[in-house]
C-alpha cells in the first residue's frame, strides 16, 4: 500500500463514507495508527467544488499547502508575510 511508503501523505478521492470502509479495510489489513493518520481522504480543500476541474483545484490546492507547509486557509484569516521565503 502507499501508506508503507515514505512519503508525507497519501490523499484518496470519494465521500465520507467511502473514507470510512476504506480505513477499515486498511486496518484489516494490518496498516498503523502512524500509516493511517497520514491518509487525507476525501482529499481537498473545502472551495466548493462542484465540477471536475474544481475538484481538480481543490485537491492540487492542498498538495500545494502541503508541499509549503501551510495550513490553506483564507489569507484575510491569517497575520505575517503572505509569502515565505524559499530555502
């Protein structure tokens, strides 16, 4: 399963209940509490997608924020430099 590789996350379409009988095959499976915890499932952020290309936003939204170490929300919400320095 991509959850034994060491990668940060490992993101999964489909609703919430899908999410759930999905975790519990991979607990049946023998996955950790630790491989478990870095599934996001349904992954995306909330922009209210409706459409494909929007769900396709929303799920790159996040691997961005991931990727930048950002929690993806609103910037009017946020206090600091909008940008962060690339190392």
């Amino acid at each position: 399963a991509a959850l034994r590789l060491p990668v940060e996350f490992v993101g999964a379409m489909g609703s919430r209940a899908t999410d759930v009988r999905r975790r519990a095959l991979l607990v049946e499976e023998g996955l950790t509490e630790a491989e478990l915890a870095r599934l996001r499932s349904p992954i995306g952020l909330d922009i209210g997608a409706s459409t494909p290309e929007e769900t396709a936003v929303s799920i790159l939204a996040e691997v961005l924020a991931a990727r930048a170490g950002a929690a993806g929300a609103p910037l009017t919400t946020t206090t600091g430099p909008i940008h962060k320095e690339r190392a």
